[in-house]
C-alpha cells in the first residue's frame, strides 16, 4: 500500500510546475522515435510468427470434417487482435522499452543529474516522465495496429504455404463474424497498458537509489511490476467491457 501510494503520488507530479509546450513538444518527439521505431522491428517480427503459429495450431486442433476451413482464420483473427497483438506485444514492451525507461532514469539518479535539475527550480519528474508517457501512448496503439497486421500476414503466409488452408478461405474467415468491437476493446487495452508500463517503469527507475548495481535492480522490478499490472488490467477490461 505503501507503494501504491507513492506511485499516485508520483503521478500527481507530473502536472506541477510544467515547462513550455515546446519544451515538451521537442522531448516527445525523441521519445517517440526511440519508443516507435525502435520497437518497430521487434514488435513486427514476434507478431508474424504468433500469427503463424496460431494459425498452424489452430488448423491442427480442427479434426472435425463438418467445421469449414475459414474457421480457422477466423479463430487466428479473434486470438491476434483480442489477446496477442495487445496483450503478448504489451509484456515484450515492458522487457524492451519499459526496462530502458528505468534503466536510463535509474542511471540519471544515481549520477545525480536529477539531482542538478532539481536544484536549478525544474520539476524533474514532469519534465523526464511526462513525455515518456505521452510517446507511449501516442506510439503503443499504432505498435499494437502494426502487430495485428503482420500476425494476420503471419498467419496468410504460415497457412498457404504449408497448405492447411487456401487463400480464399483465409481471407473468407478473416471477414465472417467480424465484430468492429474487437478493435475498439483492443486499442482501449493498447492505451492502458501503454501507460501502466510506462509509468511504472519510470516510477521505479526514478526512486533508485544506490548505485550501478541497484539500476539493474530498478530495471528487473520495473518489467516484472508492469508485466503483473498489464496481466491485472487485461483481465478487469475483459471483464468490464467483454463480461455479460
């Protein structure tokens, strides 16, 4: 509880004593080149072959004659974008860029660089943090956009090519049942995640203390309390949203 509190805390900081909007406007736009390009590549890759993967199996699990083959597909869609795409690619965006967040800040406590800030009358905590997490939230939807994409080009490509499915009854089951809920309750997810992992890390890279050794220790609690947060909120949202 005690935790929690100085989380909120921290958080409430984050509006207090701000710079100028260019100053904000300049640091968003390295964080989002940092966050979103260099996630780019990693979140595209894993996401084609979750695709894959679930299509693969997906097809092996279908031993009934009387199910039609667009099921298949179908099932794979319903998977990438509810689950995979913004849930998977969220834990990989806490090991990635969430443990970065709280390294880098982990490192600017201990050499004591917030410390100069704080004494030169700036609010470290808005002027590090705040645009941190307004690039993640600006950049995490688009990532969690791009993963559903290549998860279903995964699972095209994953499926024709090994021929348990024709491309005809692949995009088929990608277009039966379809329900624009799915993407609306997958960006809301995207959103939320977005902003649990970074504020968490940056919580916990911000509050290091010591030295080299606890910026590591900063950095492994940052991706692991994110992870928890991010599996917490998946299950509330569908919950609240999907729930009857």
């Amino acid at each position: 509880m005690t935790e929690i509190g100085k989380y909120f805390i921290f958080l409430g900081h984050l509006f207090t004593n701000r710079e100028s909007f260019r100053t904000y406007y300049h640091l968003i736009l390295e964080e989002c080149i940092a966050i979103g390009i260099g996630s780019l590549f990693l979140v595209a890759l894993v996401s084609t072959f979750m695709g894959a993967v679930t299509t693969v199996q997906t097809a092996f699990n279908m031993v009934s004659d009387f199910i039609p083959d667009y099921v298949i597909s179908q099932v794979a869609r319903e998977m990438i974008v509810l689950e995979l795409a913004p849930t998977i690619i969220a834990v990989i965006y806490a090991g990635k860029v969430g443990s970065s967040m709280a390294s880098g800040l982990g490192t600017m406590r201990i050499t004591e660089q917030i410390d100069a800030l704080e004494v030169m009358g700036i609010n470290s905590i808005s002027y590090l943090v705040l645009p941190k997490i307004i690039a993640s939230l600006l950049m995490y939807p688009l990532l969690v956009i791009i993963a559903g994409f290549c998860g279903m080009l995964g699972g095209y490509l994953a499926g024709t090519l090994t021929g348990v499915i024709t491309p005809a009854d692949y995009i088929l089951g990608l277009r039966s049942g379809y329900n624009e809920f799915t993407i609306t309750f997958a960006l809301i997810k995207s959103v939320v995640f977005a902003f649990l992992v970074s504020s968490i890390s940056s919580y916990n890279g911000y509050n290091t203390q010591g030295g080299a050794l606890e910026v590591g220790v900063s950095s492994t609690k940052a991706v692991t309390s994110s992870v928890i947060a991010v599996l917490i909120s998946d299950y509330l949202l569908a919950q609240l949203l999907l729930g009857k």
